[in-house]
C-alpha cells in the first residue's frame, strides 16, 4: 500500500565534502534521484529500498566495514589508511573535478634543498593520511617523523620538512610554490561493501546493480549520441569517417533509397566530426547527451 516502508532497505553512505557535488550528480545520471535537506546527513532516494547516509570520505570504509551502512562511496587511499576489510564492488574513475585519479605526493617548497625521498631521512613531513605514508617511507628505508595535519597542508611547506598531499591537476601545489618530490600513491574512487551485506543475495544483487548504472553513468560522461540521415550512394562514404563503440547503427528509411545512421562517439571528436560528415553527405545531423553507456 502506498506510504508503506518497503520490506528491505540497502543502507548507502555517500561522501561529504568535495566529493559530495560530483557524487550526487553521477547518481542522477546513474538514475537515482537524492534530495537533501541544507543541514541534514540523510539524503533521500528516488528508490524506495535504498536509504542514504552522509559521512566523510575518510572514514567511510570504517562504517562500511562495521556494518553500520551496506554499501558506501569512498577513496581507495582511505581504505588503505583505515586498513578497511570490506568488498571492494567497483573502481569508479571520478573525482571533484574531472575524470582522472587523485595522487598523493610528497611536496616541497621550490627552494627546498630535498630532491630524493632519502633525503627525508630524519625530516618531519605533514600530512593527513599518516598511515599510508609511514609505510610508504618505511618501504624505502627511510626513518621520517610523519605528524598527522587537520587539513590546509599546503601552508605548512614551509613550517616542516615536506608535505605529503592530494592533488588531481596540481595547481593547488604550482600556486604555493611547491614542487613534488615523488609520488605515494595513486588512488581512485571505489564503491565497497559490508562482508556480511554482500553474503546476503538481495543486498549483493542491488549493489551490482548500483554498480553497473554507475560505471555506465561515467562512461556515458565524455561520449554523445549522434543521429544521422545520409543517402544510398553516400553512406559508403559517412561510415568511412564515423568512429563508434562497436559498428553503427544502419537503417533504411522506408519508400526511398536513404538510410538514418546512429552512433555513440567521444564527445571530444564532434566538433571536428560533425563537418566531416556533413562533407561526405550526412544530412539531418542530430547530437544528443547520454545518461548511460553499458557495454
């Protein structure tokens, strides 16, 4: 009856912060529809049996893991620094700003007289993944003192030895004047799982499902539909330049000798695309965004 609480609810944790914006948008590409109060850690979904929950990016996998969400969205640099045991469903090439993963470097003022990760021997290095960059400093021999730091690590370049931090095009780091010394780790995010969730079969299911419409959802982020008319005697001649995921879509129109031409193609290649087909004889030529793609 309507008003009534669906019987099974998948329990998703969604980041807060700079994450949120772009997470809440892949969803509703993905076709989940969450609203949110302005003060509220409890978005709603458009699915009656998913039940969202707000927390930081960092310290997501330890809810995962404990169960107190099924399913969350989260770094694989927190999973590491949390040392996580949860289910790893999907890797989801998507950030703050664009498509591309984030790395964590260890940085330097310009006029630092470090150039190697040895020579942070002894040095004190700032950073709030402290876990992670102990080991990773321990695996190359190297005894440095890592503090943690409650965010703006930048400004501290100058205050410690070096800093280890997240960037994704570096122009946080060119802005204060620092240089990286070497890479820690690459990291991407990734949608995960409680254990015990994903022993239960309805819950697994709807996560896979999840996955799958997320995964298609970022696909579906740099590519266009394009449609297209095109006459006997040239489609020979538009196929020739029309790239596509697999081969086109080709139909004949009824009552005449024209076909119409369907394709999906990377949105970075239509302005120059476009043109071409219109010289090799297309006509009609209609370009449409995409929610999803799934291969």
């Amino acid at each position: 009856m309507e008003g009534e609480k669906p019987a099974r609810v998948l329990k998703v944790g969604l980041p807060k912060g700079s994450l949120e914006k772009s997470t809440f948008e892949l969803m509703e590409h993905a076709g989940y529809q969450i609203t949110i109060g302005a003060r509220s850690y409890y978005p709603n979904f458009s699915d009656p049996e998913m039940q969202g929950v707000m927390f930081r990016a960092q310290e997501m996998s330890r809810y995962v893991e404990l169960g107190v969400v099924d399913a969350g969205l989260t770094g694989h640099d927190w999973i590491l620094e949390n040392a996580s045991d949860v289910v790893e469903v999907a890797e989801l090439v998507y950030s703050k700003q664009r498509r591309r993963p984030a790395r964590w470097v260890i940085a330097v003022p310009s006029e630092s007289p470090v150039k190697d990760v040895k020579d942070l021997d002894g040095k004190i290095v700032a950073t709030e993944l402290v876990g992670v960059t102990r080991r990773f400093f321990e695996s190359k021999g190297v005894d440095a003192k890592v503090e943690f730091s409650w965010g703006a690590t930048e400004v501290k370049a100058r205050l410690v030895d070096a800093i280890v931090e997240v960037t994704e095009t570096g122009s946080s780091l060119r802005a204060n004047n620092l240089r990286v010394v070497a890479e820690v780790l690459v990291s991407t995010t990734r949608l995960i799982a409680n254990k015990a969730a994903w022993k239960d079969p309805w819950k697994r299911e709807k996560i896979e499902n999840l996955a799958l419409l997320l995964k298609g959802a970022i696909v579906a982020k740099d590519m266009v539909g394009l449609k297209l008319n095109v006459a006997e005697e040239d489609l020979k001649k538009v196929l020739a330049v029309l790239p596509a995921l697999k081969n086109p879509t080709v139909s004949p129109l009824a009552g005449n000798h024209w076909f119409a031409v369907e394709t999906i193609v990377d949105e970075s290649i239509v302005r120059t695309l476009i043109p071409e087909l219109k010289k090799a004889g297309a006509q009609g030529i209609i370009e449409y965004p995409l929610n999803k793609v799934i291969p």
